[in-house]
C-alpha cells in the first residue's frame, strides 16, 4: 500500500507505505485538545514506511513522550508518536490522507475519555449539507 497526504494548505505533504499496525479513533483528551474536535482518527505505521515529501512541521510535546507534529503556516495537525508506548511507529490523522477512504477505523480508543454524546452520535439526524444550504 502506498497513499500520501498533507496539511490543509499544502505546505507539508507526506508519503507512507506498507500496511498499518492500527487504524483507530481516538477520544483521548489530549487528541480532543490538539485538534478541536470530539475525536481524532490516526493510522500507524512503522517510522521507514513514512517520508516527509514537502516541507517541515512542527513539534509539541503534548503530554509526556506524546510529540505532535503539524503544520506551522496553518497549525493542521499531520503526525504524532509516543516512542515509550508505541516504540518505531509514527501515527499519521487519517483525515489529512489525499484518499479519505483508503483507511478506515478498526476501533474506538480512550473511551474511558470519550465525550458522553459521542456514544450516540451516530444517531443524530444527517443532512447531505450544511442546514442554511
């Protein structure tokens, strides 16, 4: 397998190879935090399988060994890694995929940390667009 992807701008692309460890969604506070939003989706793969192709990002160490990597023009969140927790692997955000079916969730993580909604999103009322459209 081989997919690549980028940052909201452009500014940082990225390239990955071979088959992911995992594929999760995660509701972890800090996953919330960094990215705004109720839950993050992040696909590992080992760190020779994932190569820079454009630009440089960002680091923050988030919380302890969690490092997040993202984009320093528009702040797009693009990579993380907890080498002490997952030694090797580098977690891409699905979302920032050229291809956003190409990977989809195997499982919920951090569930203990989950938004009590979210349990039930699934169930809410869906619209092809926006409601004023």
């Amino acid at each position: 397998m081989e997919l690549e992807g980028g940052c909201h701008c452009g500014a940082v692309r990225y390239r990955v190879s071979g088959e992911p460890e995992h594929i999760a969604l995660c509701h972890c506070t800090d996953c919330r935090k960094s990215a705004g939003a109720p839950m993050v989706g992040w696909a590992a793969f080992a760190e020779a399988d994932v190569s820079h192709e454009q630009g440089e990002v960002t680091t923050f160490n988030s919380s302890g060994a969690t490092l997040r990597m993202f984009c320093p023009r528009r702040g797009s969140g693009v990579f993380s890694s907890n080498q002490e927790m997952l030694p090797g692997l580098v977690d891409i955000q699905v979302a920032t995929l050229d291809d956003l079916d190409a990977l989809a969730p195997q499982c919920h993580i951090q569930v203990a940390d989950r938004i009590g909604w979210m349990a039930q999103a699934h169930r809410l009322p869906e619209f092809e667009r926006f409601l004023g459209q």
